[in-house]
C-alpha cells in the first residue's frame, strides 16, 4: 500500500513538472519564459482557467479541444505530462532509493524540455545547457569521487570532437546545439556511454527519418529535429547501456 502511495505521488510531481517542462520548452528559446502573464491559449490567446490548467486531465477532459474556439490542442502537451511522470516512475523503480536518482531525474529533465524546444524551434537554448551543466558538475562535485573525473572529462571532450567532425564532413548537417548537448551528455555519461549514445541517436534517426520519407511526412534534405533522438538514445544509454556493452562484448567472442 505505502509503495502504491509512493508511486502515485511521484506520477503527480512527474505529471506537474512535465507541464512546467511545457513552459520552460516553448518559452525559453524566444526569450519569454519569465514573464508574469498567465498561461494562455496559443490559438485565441486566452488566459487559461484554472480547469485547463490540470497536467494532462485538463486535455482529457476538453477532449483535446481549446474551450473557446474548439481549436485542437496539440498532443504534446499531454505527451509530455504523461512522459515525465512514466520516467520519473521507471527511474524509481530502475534505481531505487539513491542519490543517483537525483541524476536521473535531471537528466530525464533535461531530455524532455529539449524535446519540446527542438520540435518546436528547431533549436537547443544554451542557458539551458548551461543551467542543466551547472546541475550536473553540482551533483557529481557532491557525490562522485575526483579519482573517477577522468571518465566524465574524456566523455565530454568525445561527445564535442565527434559531433564537430560531423558537422564539418556534413557541412553544417548537425547544429551547434546538438555538439554542445554530446559535450554535456559525454560529461554525465563517461566515453564509453556517450559513444554508444551516438551510435543509437544515428541509427534511431536514419531508421526514423527514412520511415518518414517513405510515409511523406518529410522530404529529402528537409532538415528534421535530431536532439528527441539523441535524448532517447541517451536514456536507453544511461539505463541500460553497461548491459548492452557487455552483451556485444560476450557475443563478440563467441
């Protein structure tokens, strides 16, 4: 029963954040994220009620409809809400009771807004790189022991050497933002991790994006936003990349 309690409290915090990561998505990259007007409606501009304003119920209960002008209300908002509670959930459940569920959570955190920012912009705000590197060198500062630095270092200066490459060979084909997001996620995840969070994001991407040309989504050469699937690659990494390592390495020597 107190475990069910636990979880059910942590859902509501994940859907509640998940609505705030909305905000901080959509706002931060056009300068606006801290204005003191209330939440309105993106398609008439109406101030949000309190009803509207629920973390995913709200959409359930309008039926994905803006309560004046019957506009449909994009699914990511609710997408979003949902997300970040379902990970929050699984982080718990995956790591339990330990300080190295504060890192997870940040890094959910991190992955969802910037998923919401680059879909919307296109683009990878740098204060919140910075904000969330900021978070990362606190924690590890607080919990990880300097003799164990050089892992993270070498991650981070791979994850930015790699993707700059590949802007170079690809002329521009990956953003600034998404080499800057490698050098932070190479710090958080050590070299090995990180390399196989690039290997996952390429594949991820080119199987995605093809299956998006084939369906007529996209276009080719249309450029797609490439950090949702460096952040899930990440995810898939930082969860269960060790075991994924050494299932390639114990198939490798069979």
């Amino acid at each position: 029963m107190v475990e069910w309690i636990l979880y059910s409290y942590i859902a509501l915090v994940g859907l509640c954040l998940g609505s705030f990561y909305n905000v901080v998505g959509l706002r931060l990259p056009i300068g606006t994220l801290w204005d003191k007007a209330r939440s309105y409606t993106p398609c008439c501009q109406r101030k949000l009620s309190t009803k509207e304003l629920i973390p995913l119920f709200s959409y359930l209960f309008l039926h994905g409809k803006c309560l004046t002008c019957k506009t449909r209300i994009s699914p990511i908002y609710p997408s979003i809400e949902f997300l970040t509670a379902l990970l929050f959930i699984f982080a718990f459940w995956k790591i339990g009771f330990q300080v190295q569920l504060i890192e997870a959570f940040l890094l959910i955190s991190l992955s969802l807004i910037l998923i919401v920012s680059d879909m919307r912009y296109m683009l990878i705000p740098n204060k919140l790189l910075l904000f969330f590197t900021a978070l990362f060198i606190g924690w590890k500062l607080l919990f990880v022991p300097l003799d164990m630095w050089g892992d993270f270092i070498l991650g981070a200066m791979i994850g930015f050497i790699v993707l700059l490459v590949v802007a170079i060979v690809s002329k521009g084909g990956m953003g600034g933002g998404d080499i800057k997001l490698f050098a932070l996620l190479g710090f958080v995840l050590g070299y090995k991790l990180v390399i196989l969070t690039f290997m996952l994001s390429c594949f991820l991407g080119a199987l995605i994006g093809g299956c998006l040309m084939l369906m007529g989504v996209v276009k080719r050469k249309q450029p797609i936003p490439f950090a949702p699937f460096i952040v899930v690659a990440a995810l898939v990494s930082y969860f269960y990349g060790n075991q994924m390592i050494d299932w390639y390495f114990a198939i490798s020597n069979l």
